[in-house]
C-alpha cells in the first residue's frame, strides 16, 4: 500500500491490514504466511522467503514507520563531502564524489584526456559547434594553469551557448512550429524560442526561468519578455479540424500541462494520476484534479486563433512602427496625444491610438467564440471561411456607443447574407446585409478581389458582445463567404479632423504585421472555472468539485487560495524537495550522456536508483544557496571537475564493472545529438550561417514529403537554409528527416531524454542527404584551395577538424588514396559525371570524413 493511513485503517473485512507493534495480529502478516495459496499474498507469486517475513514482523513489532521515498525526501543542507584515498588529481568536490564511488568499486579514474580532445569535448558540450584549426592551435600552445578555465569561461560567454540549450530546453517544452493532430496547421511561437536563447545567454537564474514559463503573466507589471515566456504551455497541441469540440481539446491541453510541468521540474509521472490514483508513488486521483485547478483558469480554449497572444514586432519593423507612431503623436492635438510611447509594448500603444481617433479595424479571425462550422483559411490563417448555413462568429465587449455602421471585407465565389446580432446568436438583429459575388473561383485557395459591404446599425449604447450570423442567399455551398477584417465607423471620429496625409499614416500604422505569439493569460475572476475531478479521467463525468493544491507527498502552499504564480514560485522554494535536483540530473546528462538518475522523467519508485545520490543532493543544495540557481555556474562547476576531463579509452575492467559508464571510471562518449551533427557539417565545412534569432527557416527536404497532405514545406533561400539546426522550422506531422534518423522526437509531447540508436540509416544519411552533399562540396573546394599540391598535407590538416587530435598517418593514407582513386575513375570512365575531377573526388573525401565515427560521436 502507498497510502499510511489506508494501511493502518479498517480493510473491506474490516480487519486492518497493519497494527503498529502487533505483528501477529496484522491481516497483512496473516496472509502473507497463510498455507491456502489463494488467499497468500503475494497472490498467485511465489511466497515470500522466511528472511522476507521475519523483516517485515519485525518492522511491524516496531512500529510500521512509514518512510518516503528518497525524491520527497528534501536533501541535507551540510551534506559532508567525502574524502579520498586515490593518488589521482583532484579539482573540486565532484570528484570526491566519484572517486569516492569508484575506490569502493575498486576501480580508478582515467587520466586526463589530450587537450585536442578536451576542447572538442567543451566546444560541443557548451556551444554544439566544433573547434576550429585556429582554436585548436592556441589552446593547444597555451601552458598556462589557467587555460583550460579561461577557455570554459570563454564558450560559456559565446551567443552560441544560448543556441545549444535551448534546443535541449525545446524538446521539454514540446516546441513545435505546428499545433499538432491531422490538420497541423502552421503556429506563430518562435518568438518563444528566441526567448529561450536570450534566456540562457543571459543566464537567467533557473528560479526566475521557472516563474516567468509558468506565470510570467501573473507577475507585477509584467513586460513583454515574461508574455512571452508563458508561450511554453502554449506550445501544448490544439485541435483545429472542423467539428471537434473545442472544450474538450481545451481539457485535454490543460490536462497535458500538469503532466509536462510534474515532468520537467519535479521528474515525476502524473499523466496516470489523471485515470486512478498512482499505482507507485503516493500521489491520489483527486491531487491531480487539485493541480488542474491552477491551470485551468487560462483563457486558451482550442481556438484557430490561439488567444490570447501577445503582439510584437521583428527589429526593422518595430523601428519602423516605432517611427510612425511618433510622428501621428507628434501632430496630435495635446489631449489626444498618448503620454510616451516606448518599445514594450508597442503594438498595444498602437492600437491604443488608433481606437481613440477612431480607426478601428479589427482582424475578423480575432473573434473570442465561433460555432463549429467556421475555420480559418488554412495557408495563412489570416480570414475566416464560412463552410456552412448558420454560423457564426462573436467578439466580445464591443464598445458601440458612437459606432452607427459595420463594414465587412470580403471574398465570396456564391454571395451570401449577414446578420448582426446583440448578445446571443439569436440577439436582436442590429444591421444585415448581402455580400455580393467577387469571382468565379479562388486560385490556389487564395482569393485575388476583396470587397467591402458596410452595413448601418441601429444606436446601441455600452459595450456589448456582437455575433456575426452568416446565412446562404441564393446559393447553398461548403464555401460561402471569406471574411478577412471588420470595420467599425463611428459618428464622428476624431480622426476625420486631421488632414489627409495623417489619415494615410493610421492606415499605414493598422497595417504594420505584427508578430503574434500564443501566451497565458487568467480569466477575470467574475469567470473564473470551477475545477472537478474527472471519473476515471473522462472531462464529461465531472467528480467532486476540488481546490488548486499540490500533492500532500510534496508538501503545501502557504496561500490559502494560491493560483498559478503562487505554485511557480512553490516550485522553486526551499520547501520544495525536487526541482533543483531534476535540473541538475537535466545538465549533468547533457554533459555526461547519462543522468545520475538515468530515468530523467521518472525520480518515483519506479525509476532508476541513483548512481550518486549524495553528489546529486550537494549539487542541488549548491545550486540554490551558492550558485543562485546560475545554469552557467552548475555548468562550469562541472565541466572544471578533473571526472569530466578523463580521457574515454578503457579497459577489460572497467567494461566489467562499470558497462555503461554510470560511475565515470572513464571519460564520457556519446552519439551527438541530430541538431549538433547538422550544426557540426555546417560549421566544418564554412556553410554554416551564424545569424541569431528570428523566423524558423526551411531547408531542403524531398519534395514527396512536402507535397503530403498539400504542400506546406517553402524551402529557405540563400543563407538562409544553412543556419544552426535549432532554427529549422518543426513540423509534428512531418518532422525534418534527418533529425528523425537521428532520434529527435516530433514534439507532440514533452521529451525527457532522447533515446539514442545507431542504424544504418544514419549512415546514409550522412552519405546522401543534400545538407551533407552540400558541405561535403563546400568542404572540398577549401581543402583544395588551402593545399595547392600537397592534397595529403590538406587532408591531414583538415582531418583534425573530425579527430580533434592530429590524425594518425594510416588514416591518412587511406583517406588519400580514396582521393587518387577517385580522380582516376572521374579522369576516366566517370568524366561524363563530374567536369571538375579534383573537386569530384575530394568531395568523395570530405564526405568519407563525415562519416567517420569520431564525426558523429563526442569523446
């Protein structure tokens, strides 16, 4: 039993299972020993030894103390650090720690790696793009004792830092480009991303990381950045076929919330928790549904539209509106003027001005409500399609006072009618009118003439909600009418007292696209949701109606109603036992391959003991008291350690009693991740295009693959396409191939830990994808360039950029003979092929080396 007091209670027999101090009256006891092996228990096992019922009488004569599991179990503050009897270098406290771990194995560390070795290590670890010649010449010329540091501090103050955790951070984060199910439609939210990049160059503290994710929206006077940092639950798919229902895709993204949040920040398994208590950690039904509760009050609710979102701006463009909005203010009467305008925020202050001179254009795919038969255009998104008679699309608090006409801009191929209507869809009718016909077809799904039908309204005063009632007129089709924007004119704006070029500005201004990023945001407490516990997991057979809490195995919040920040800031406090030790396992594997709790999502009784319980427990005390929840000093801390530095060759021994290296009795070696692997071609080759931040971009994929499901895969231009890995555009249903090779996830749900394979995919891969043709080419051609006529000095000196260390000569032989081969068949029989035979089979050449396993793997 998980539960102490369900053990200690009445049974159904009505016998408890447990008497504290009084064994042989225990039905547990009873049972265990009974001769009728249809009542022992364990029921149809073999029964327990005698050594195994003599421990557990006599832990029940002791008093039946309940223990919990070590994960809830808050880790010692002066956790001592062990001493050490091994003769071997000592840099800080981890290695205590793992020496400790290995004398008792009878085992010894390895000795340090060659410094070659160790800068590819740290340039991969800390950047994810390799060293390059130049690098490798002055670390390996540089004898100071401070070299290896000076180095470490260098790549953990690069802007490409920021580029390689993030990616790892995404795969938790279910990042994805697309929302997900069959449709998949494209999703505006790599803004996010760029979040996550500033975020780790700066080196947010991992508390204030925590709180901006999960409540960023909640805090005081929130800016931009915190909006946009909420993006990370709403990177949860949404269903946008036509007909679901949208309440229940609602649920279903809040419920995959509370199981991604439990993963991420606590290792901790709780999608089950959703259907039936825990059948292994201590955690009940209903706890579940008391964590939903903090969750549940978002305004998000399945919507094409992704509200609520936050608008910004790309760089050029926000200088540009930045510019115009200063130049209307400026020419505004003192009254109409907005106070300041400044950079956050400023498509609100935008809008702001622009509703008060009355332009008051709005999006019409912006509505808070819509029956299920209206969908959004699926290239763009960006106007409604009315598919049937009878829908409809609402907004909500229209202020009308001054308004006395409503104009639609519209396509239609067969005309059709509008209704506008007060409060409900079957309010009092306001204004109707008739859309006329605008073409005979709409190429390509995109109209070419838009029109506008104004319709007069009666006078309504206040804000009211307004719903657009779309009705066939002569003709009944699936495609009646597309809507792109309403217009809403008022009796007298104050806009039409201002002279015509400042009238174009404010066209100019409504017309800037902003960037627009799904975020969190709380229903206003009037409507807020009441939480129930769902039967078995079902959203329809609402339980018991039930509080935002934790679960009692983890702790309270102090709040006697907490909300979502409260249960942020809960997360990374002192009272809570995990999340310092989760993030910590989180980097350590990143660096090491492995986790000390190899089951990176699963800290419960169900997962994988610790290989190094105490060292996990100091770094995560480290973490919080004397790193200040600083990733880049836990990073450095452990990369400084001499057990990261160890060379990776081993021995009969080591294989033995330490298989996969859990213990570090040697240097790590591990498969590189997909994004490195593609960053690392690039990087070598002089491809690779270092821009930051920005829009995800396409590069090549095979045009099967982007014609599925109608064609959605734009490839990226120029230097565009060959930017790091991190950038390339994710699309769930259609992953970018070579990532999938490589074991990348598709990101419907948040991923822990990749699992790492090793096919004879990957091999092709790397021989025929055009990514690595193409910097195989590239490659070639400097090679060629540099070497003049000693073609084996050229691949010898650029083999180093593979083997860190200066590559034996037998490799390079062989590698130039594949050359002089390969020229041979392409100056003969193959010259039809290829015009350039030199550059043809050094390309043969380049590609064999990125191919090899010192290419692919980090050692």
């Amino acid at each position: 039993m998980l539960f102490e007091e369900e053990a200690k209670m009445n049974t159904e027999s009505g016998k408890p299972a447990i008497i504290p101090g009084d064994a042989d009256g225990s039905e547990m006891l009873k049972r265990i020993i009974h001769n009728d092996p249809e009542m022992r228990m364990p029921l149809g096992k073999s029964p327990l030894s005698p050594e195994e019922i003599e421990l557990i009488k006599e832990w029940i004569n002791q008093g039946a103390n309940w223990e919990k599991h070590w994960a809830y179990i808050a880790p010692e503050n002066n956790i001592e650090v062990p001493e050490v009897n091994l003769d071997m270098p000592v840099q800080n406290e981890i290695d205590h720690f793992i020496y400790k771990q290995l004398e008792h194995m009878e085992l010894t560390p390895n000795e340090e790696a060659p410094k070659e070795v160790l800068l590819r290590r740290l340039s991969l670890d800390i950047t994810g793009l390799p060293p390059t010649l130049d690098e490798y010449d002055d670390f390996s010329s540089d004898s100071s004792p401070m070299a290896y540091e000076k180095t470490v501090d260098k790549l953990l103050a690069s802007p490409r830092f920021g580029e390689k955790w993030a990616a790892f951070w995404m795969d938790l984060a279910r990042y994805s480009d697309s929302k997900g199910y069959e449709k998949d439609l494209h999703r505006e939210i790599w803004k996010y991303r760029d979040w996550l990049i500033n975020a780790f160059n700066e080196d947010m503290p991992f508390d204030t990381f925590t709180i901006a994710q999960l409540a960023g929206d909640l805090l005081p006077n929130p800016t931009e950045s915190d909006l946009l940092a909420t993006a990370f639950h709403r990177n949860t798919m949404a269903n946008d076929e036509g007909g679901t229902n949208d309440e229940e895709f609602r649920v279903a993204a809040v419920m995959e919330r509370v199981g991604t949040t439990f993963e991420v920040w606590q290792g901790t398994t709780m999608a089950c928790v959703q259907c039936h208590s825990h059948p292994y950690d201590p955690i009940r039904h209903e706890e579940f549904y008391q964590t939903q509760a903090f969750f549940n009050n978002t305004q998000d609710k399945d919507l094409y539209n992704e509200q609520p979102k936050v608008f910004t701006y790309q760089p050029a463009d926000e200088k540009k509106v930045k510019d115009l909005l200063s130049w209307v203010n400026d020419k505004l009467n003192p009254a109409e003027k907005l106070p300041e305008i400044s950079e956050d925020f400023l498509y609100q202050q935008k809008e702001d001005l622009l509703y008060s001179l009355g332009y008051r254009k709005v999006e019409a795919e912006e509505f808070q409500d819509k029956s299920r038969f209206i969908e959004l255009v699926a290239h763009d998104q960006e106007s409604i399609w009315q598919v049937q008679d009878s829908s409809w699309i609402m907004f909500e608090n229209v202020d009308l006072d001054q308004v006395n006409a409503i104009s639609l801009g519209y396509a239609s191929v067969y005309g059709a009618k509008v209704e506008i209507r007060l409060d409900s869809m079957l309010g009092r009718i306001i204004g109707e009118g008739t859309f006329g016909i605008t073409d005979k077809s709409f190429p390509r799904n995109r109209p070419e003439d838009w029109k506008t039908l104004k319709i007069p309204i009666e006078p309504v005063s206040g804000k009211r909600d307004i719903f657009y009632y779309f009705k066939k007129d002569k003709s009944f089709a699936q495609d009646l009418i597309r809507v792109d924007w309403v217009f809403y004119h008022e009796k007298a704006p104050l806009k039409d007292k201002y002279p015509s070029n400042i009238q174009a500005k404010l066209v100019e201004l409504s017309n800037a696209k902003p960037i627009q990023t799904p975020i969190l945001k709380d229903l206003p407490k009037a409507d807020a949701r009441k939480t129930y516990v769902f039967e078995r997991g079902d959203w329809r057979s609402h339980g018991e109606e039930v509080n935002a809490g934790i679960p009692e195995i983890m702790g309270t919040i102090t709040n006697q109603e907490p909300n979502r920040l409260d249960f942020a800031k809960w997360l990374v406090s002192r009272e809570n036992t995990l999340t310092s030790r989760v993030i910590v396992n989180r980097i350590w594997e990143q660096l090491f391959g492995f986790g000390i709790v190899e089951s990176m999502e699963d800290f419960g009784s169900q997962g994988i003991p610790a290989s190094h319980p105490e060292l996990l427990d100091w770094l995560a005390v480290s973490l919080q008291d004397d790193m200040n929840w600083s990733l880049k000093t836990l990073i450095k801390k452990i990369v400084m350690s001499q057990s990261y530095r160890q060379n990776s060759t081993t021995d009969a021994q080591k294989i033995k009693k330490d298989p996969y290296n859990k213990y570090l009795s040697r240097g790590s070696r591990t498969r590189l991740s997909a994004e490195t692997i593609r960053d690392q071609a690039l990087a070598i080759s002089g491809l690779l295009n270092k821009k930051q931040l920005g829009p995800s971009v396409m590069p090549y994929q095979p045009e099967n693959i982007i014609s599925f499901n109608g064609k959605f895969w734009f490839p990226s231009e120029g230097e565009e396409q060959y930017r790091r890995a991190v950038y390339t555009y994710w699309k769930r249903t259609h992953p970018y191939p070579s990532f999938v090779t490589f074991d990348s996830p598709s990101r419907e749900i948040c991923t822990s830990r990749r699992i790492r394979t090793n096919t004879p995919l990957q091999s092709l891969v790397l021989l025929n994808d055009p990514v690595y043709i193409e910097a195989a080419d590239a490659w070639a051609q400097r090679i060629l360039k540099e070497s003049g006529e000693d073609i084996e000095k050229g691949i010898e000196k650029n083999l180093q950029l593979v083997t860190a260390l200066k590559p034996e000569p037998e490799k390079v032989a062989v590698l130039f003979q594949l050359y002089e081969e390969s020229l041979a068949y392409y100056k003969g029989e193959g010259k039809d092929l290829d015009e350039n035979a030199k550059l043809a089979a050094m390309r043969i050449v380049s590609n064999a080396m990125l191919n090899l396993d010192e290419f692919v793997t980090r050692r």
